[in-house]
C-alpha cells in the first residue's frame, strides 16, 4: 500500500491540488490512494515530486515502501 495520503494530508493537499499538479483528475489520486488503481512508475515519480514542490520533504521509497520488506506480513505468514 502507498502512503499518499499521509503525505498528501501532512502538508494540508486536497486530492484535486495534487491531481491539478500531477496532471490528473481527483479521483485518479483518490483510486491511486486506496489502491483501486495502479500506479506506474513515471507516475509514482510525479507524485513524489509534486508532493516535495508542495512542501512534504518525502522520499520515493516513504511514499511508496516496498511490500516485500512489509515486517508485518512475514510474522503473519509464518
């Protein structure tokens, strides 16, 4: 899961300013941040990169964490 939204509401962003900045429509953000859409890697950038023009001071792998170091799952599925 990515972590958008934290980073989004953390320097007080609708999803329509961060679309407007990115170049997409409000509820491509909203999809993107429940995960109903998939994102790919230009636009993964895009929105790193338009969150640290509006403030957020994040990194692509804080925004979009790799699920396979997920900690929690390994416990679970063990």
């Amino acid at each position: 899961m990515n972590r958008i939204s934290d980073y989004r509401n953390k320097v007080k962003v609708s999803q329509a300013g961060l679309a407007k900045v990115v170049g997409v429509t409000p509820s491509t953000i909203g999809n993107y941040e429940s995960g109903i859409r998939n994102i790919n890697l230009e636009m993964c950038w895009k929105i790193v990169k338009a969150l640290n023009a509006l403030g957020a001071n994040c990194t692509f792998e804080e925004v979009f964490p790799n699920p396979q170091l997920d900690t929690n799952e390994i416990e679970h599925e063990r």
